[in-house]
C-alpha cells in the first residue's frame, strides 16, 4: 500500500488537499503532480522559443484550472491514465492550488506580452522564473503560490494522519483499494459468494461485473484485502437518465464474504466508493438494495426517478450536488450479463 510521508502530506495540505483520507491521497500524490508537470513543460517551450503565441495558447487552460476544482490535464489521468495503473480518481484541487492556477495564468499574458512588444530579456527572466516555480511544484510538491496564498489567508491545521479502519474500528490490516487486473478472479469468488444463498439474486453478479470491467464501465471498483487476500468488493457504473441529466452513477454490486460480514466492511466500501464518485465530480448515485441499510448513507426515496421492474420501496437517489433528476434510469448494459 502506498504511504505518505508528514513532509508531503503538509505540502499537499498546503496547496488545498485537506479534508482527503490519506490512503487515497497517498495513492494519487503522484499523479497530482502531472498537470503541473505538462503546463511548465509546455511554458518551457514557450519562453525557449520566446513565442507570445505559444505562451498565450497556454493561458485559457490555466484560467480553468483556477476557475474549476479538476485541472483539465487532470481529465487525462482521471479519464484514461488511472485505468491503466489501477489507481484511484485525483481529489479535487482547493483553493490554493487554483489561485496558483490563476496566478500562472496572468504570468503567462505578462510574459507573452513581454516578447511580444520585444522585450526578450524581460520575457526570458518571466518564463524562467514561471518554469522554475513549475518545476519547484511538480518534483517537490511544494507549490509557492499557494504558500503564498496560505499567507494571505491562513494554514490549516496539521493533519492528524487518521487512517481510514482505525477511526471506523476495524482491523487495521484490512486495506480498500482499487481493483488491479490480478483481482479479477478473487473479485469473482468473492460476489459468487456473497450471493450465493440470497433469495432475491438471481446469481448473475459475477457475469455483471466482469462485463463492466470488459467495456471499460467500472468507473470506480474497489476491493476490500485482509492479509493479502480480497475479502469484498464494490463497482460503480455509469448510469443513463431520461433527462439527459449526466455524471450520475449506479451502485452495485457489492459483496462481503459470508465469514467477514458484519464487521464494517461493506460499510468501509460505500463509504470509500461515494468519496471518490464525488471527487470525480459526479453528480449523485443510485442503487437497487435494502431500504434498512442504505438510508445511513444519505440515500433516499425519489418518486420522481424510476427504474423500470424495481418496486420504488428498493429504488434509492443520493444527489451530490442537491439537484435531483427526474425520469427513467437505466443501468448500464452489462447489467444484462448472464454467463
């Protein structure tokens, strides 16, 4: 499991990343360093080839870095990088890591501006004092306009570094993680046994999931490990809405061996699941389940969404950002798998 060390886990407080569990964290550090990584390769160039065209072509991304909470350099990792390295979605960038956005944004249009009036050593100096700031932030993590954003407005609090079973009393050797390739078949034993002997499954779980996977569908999939070995699972899919509402996604399935029931982990699994739909920056989920144990979670009756041949009673919403659709739901199609 990927671990983080007090230094990086300050630096990152400092750039806005606060209130996000540090086994998430831990997992994604890395790659939280990758849009700040191709915007100083990029301004690089430009002042290297001293071009106002360049540089200014750069600032529109940089505006929307500071204007919105996901980077757009963010999208590549979110949307195809983090599949291949089965690692979680990037938490959303707070306010000091958008300032820093912002600021690069206007350093770019003096910078441009410089070369573009022919002041070459004044827009070298900027371009160069911009690549280093880059550089400083996507090999350290320490990000000086947020330092100086903190300044202004104040540090948080250092972290305490609570981890996610100790605070949720359970054993701290059972680890939630993304789904890796070489858990595919532990994943299958784990939903076959779960099921097994519920009433109301028509035991197809296993074949809806390994559907998901092969379409590239399982937006967020988790498994729970003891000792090296997968003991539960939780996937999260795309849904689809009948008024074009988008970014919402459908719960399930989740399962817990028959033996480790009971002991929090199914819980630790929505919990974790829901976290990271949000960060993604989704707008809500929906699931078919048990009225008496997804209420807990926020999940709520919704008369005006339907899914077609579930009774309402066992049909749940949980908006994220308090907009609740109307309309018909549909799963996605793999939820048709049988074999």
């Amino acid at each position: 499991m990927a671990t983080l060390s007090p230094t990086t886990r300050r630096r990152l407080e400092i750039q806005g990343f606060v209130d996000v569990e540090e086994r998430t964290l831990a997992e994604t550090a890395p790659w939280l360093r990758l849009a700040f990584a191709l915007c100083t390769a990029m301004a690089a160039a430009g002042t290297v080839l001293g071009s106002p065209i360049y540089l200014w072509s750069l600032v529109p991304i940089a505006a929307l870095a500071a204007a919105f909470p996901v980077h757009p350099f963010d999208l590549l990792y979110n949307h195809g990088l983090r599949h291949l390295t089965g690692t979680g979605p990037l938490p959303r960038r707070g306010a000091p890591s958008r300032f820093a956005c912002g600021l690069g944004a206007v350093w770019l249009l003096v910078t441009a501006w410089a070369f573009q009036s022919g002041a070459m050593v004044t827009g070298y100096v900027l371009g160069g004092m911009l690549t280093f700031v880059g550089l400083l932030v996507s090999t350290t993590d320490i990000c000086i306009p947020s330092l100086i954003y903190r300044t202004l407005f104040g540090f948080p609090p250092r972290s305490a570094h609570h981890k996610l079973w100790p605070r949720r009393h359970m054993n701290p050797k059972i680890d939630i993680r993304s789904e890796t390739d070489a858990d595919a078949a532990a994943i299958a034993e784990v939903t076959v046994a779960a099921f097994k002997t519920l009433a109301v499954s028509n035991h197809t779980e296993q074949f809806i999931i390994a559907a998901l996977r092969a379409a590239g569908a399982l937006t967020v999939s988790l498994v729970a490990e003891e000792d090296g070995r997968v003991i539960g699972h939780i996937a999260f899919s795309p849904l689809t809405l009948s008024d074009g509402t988008r970014h919402w996604y459908g719960l399930g399935p989740v399962s817990v061996l028959p033996q480790h029931q009971r002991r929090g982990i199914g819980k630790a699994l929505v919990q974790e699941g829901l976290s990271r739909l949000k960060n993604m920056n989704a707008r809500g989920c929906c699931l078919v389940g048990h009225p008496d144990y997804y209420t807990r979670f926020g999940f709520r009756h919704s008369p005006g969404l339907v899914l077609e041949g579930v009774p309402q009673e066992f049909f749940f919403a949980l908006p994220f950002d308090g907009h609740l659709p109307q309309g018909a739901v549909t799963f996605h199609d793999a939820f048709k798998a049988n074999a």
